[in-house]
C-alpha cells in the first residue's frame, strides 16, 4: 500500500467525530463512514459527500487510514476488534488512529493487535472540544511510531492547529490524562474566583477584565467566564465526559504511584453534578455547584 493517504474511513460521527470527518471531506479525500446510528451517517454523506455502511468493516476496506472516535475503552473494542469491526476490513499496510480519549492499556491492546495483521497503530486523544473541531483547532497528543505518525500527520492537520508525537503507543493517552488533570483544577479554581467574587458583591466581569491580563488569565477564564456569570453550561464538554475521563487518570495514577488529591476532590465536585442532574451540562457548572450548596 502507497504512503500516500487518499482514503480514509472515520468510524464514529458523534459532536467531535462529525465535524472532524466533514474537514477531511472538504480536503477532497474520499471518505468512508460508519456511526452505530445509521441516520447520523446518512446526514453525513448529504452533506459532505462520500459514503456511508453498515459496519465499521465494511466501512475500512480499501481505507488507507481507519480514524476512531467513539466513547469509551469498550466502545473502541467493539468497532475495532468486534465481528464486524474495523480490522476485519483492513489490508495490511494500512493505519488505525484512535481519537478517543481512553486507557493507555486499551492503546497498547490496540497496537499490539494491529500488529499481528500488519497494520500501523495510533493513539490520538484530542483536547479543543466541539468548538475546536469545528474551527479545525484541536490540539493532537499521538503515541505510536514516528514513520506511521509521519504519514497520519498530514491527515490529521485538516483539523489540529498542534500535531504531536509523545512517544510509542499509549503515549498519547497518557499526555491526554495531563491535560485532564490539569484542566480538572483550573475550572475548579474558575469556579470559586467567580463565586468568591458575587459574594463580595464585585462586578465579575470587571473582574475577568482585570484578573485575566494577569498570572490568573487561561483559557478557560477567556472562553467559559461569561457563560458562567450567566449561569448556562450547554457549550462545552460534559460532565459525564469528564467523570469518564478522571476515572481513567485516577485509575492510571494509582498504578503509577503519582499523587493527584486536587484531582480525586474535583471528580467528587463532578459526582455531585450528576446527583443534582447535571450530567450534561458543561464542566463548567462546578459554580453552579458552589451556588446550590451555600451556607445560609
């Protein structure tokens, strides 16, 4: 099989995958989809062209590059490695990339698997949210070998702003871990500045104005700030997301030994959206959380 990629099967068109995949149809590669609900797929391809199937097998034969982007660590296996899945169809030579945030045992599963048929393997977690696939911004943390993630590289530059190999397989889910752990805090922190400062009876947009040009800016106070004074949290990741995500760091950093209590107490700040029916909304409703539980 050629190095060149002019094929693509993307297996998933859920609020990332859509997106993403209509990018790569607008870069005139011949796209091939699969979605486990066969009407998103069909809107799909009335918009953007291609075509669509039945299963992800089907969808990957004659593919170059079989992109993933589903929901969890068992999702992956049932449209990769199922009956029907996405390797069944794949020919040897060819490359699968998985963009969905998952375990690094899952990405070395993978890996090892494709192997076994002569097909590269990445894992490629991504970080920017639907805004980010929309604008083709995401940023792009892949663990694989460097001559597969030099062929993917331009594939994946439809629609990340930052491409990057981390290191062998897994090494993208791992990166990504970091970036959930870190965000973890940084809203956390967002949340309790804007609720300090409504208590204290502070404009909170001057606030941001200020605060943001300063050590406190990031982009979370840039991008969330203002939906959150208004107290709306439909424009972003979800809750139930991110809990999937920090059960997969925890989990991890109990293997590794590595400490992370900052993250631990926010998950159970996350915990408590979801008791309260918020799983759903947008991480940022951690101040909604401060709101509901005041001490009167």
């Amino acid at each position: 099989m050629s190095n060149t990629i002019s094929t693509v099967a993307f297996i998933g068109l859920g609020v990332m995958g859509y997106p993403m995949a209509g990018h790569l149809a607008r870069a005139a590669l011949d796209v091939r989809v699969y979605n486990r609900t066969p009407a998103k797929a069909e809107a799909w391809t009335g918009e953007h062209g291609g075509s669509h199937h039945a299963t992800p097998g089907e969808a990957a034969r004659g593919a170059d590059l079989v992109l993933v982007c589903v929901g969890n660590d068992d999702d992956v296996r049932e449209v990769t490695r199922g009956e029907h899945g996405a390797l069944s169809g794949m020919s040897e030579g060819s490359l699968l990339l998985d963009h969905t945030t998952a375990s690094a045992d899952l990405a070395e599963e993978l890996d090892s698997a494709c192997r076994e048929r002569g097909v590269g393997f990445i894992d490629a977690p991504v970080s920017g949210g639907q805004q980010g696939a929309e604008n083709a911004a995401l940023t792009i943390m892949c663990g694989g070998e460097e001559d597969h993630f030099a062929r993917v590289e331009p594939i994946l530059d439809h629609y990340g702003r930052a491409v990057t190999l981390m290191g062998p397989a897994g090494s993208g889910q791992l990166t990504k871990m970091v970036n959930q752990v870190c965000i973890a805090g940084l809203v956390q922190g967002l949340a309790e500045g804007l609720h300090f400062a409504e208590q204290a009876g502070l404009d909170r947009q001057r606030v941001v104005d200020v605060v943001a040009k300063g050590a406190a800016g990031s982009w979370q106070m840039e991008n969330r700030h203002a939906t959150m004074i208004a107290d709306e949290y439909e424009h972003g990741f979800a809750v139930d997301w991110m809990r999937k995500d920090l059960g997969i760091c925890l989990e991890q950093a109990r293997r590794l030994q590595a400490r992370l209590p900052v993250t631990a107490l926010v998950d159970q700040f996350y915990a408590d959206l979801q008791v309260m029916g918020g799983g759903r909304w947008d991480t940022s409703a951690l101040l909604r959380r401060l709101r509901d539980m005041r001490l009167d």
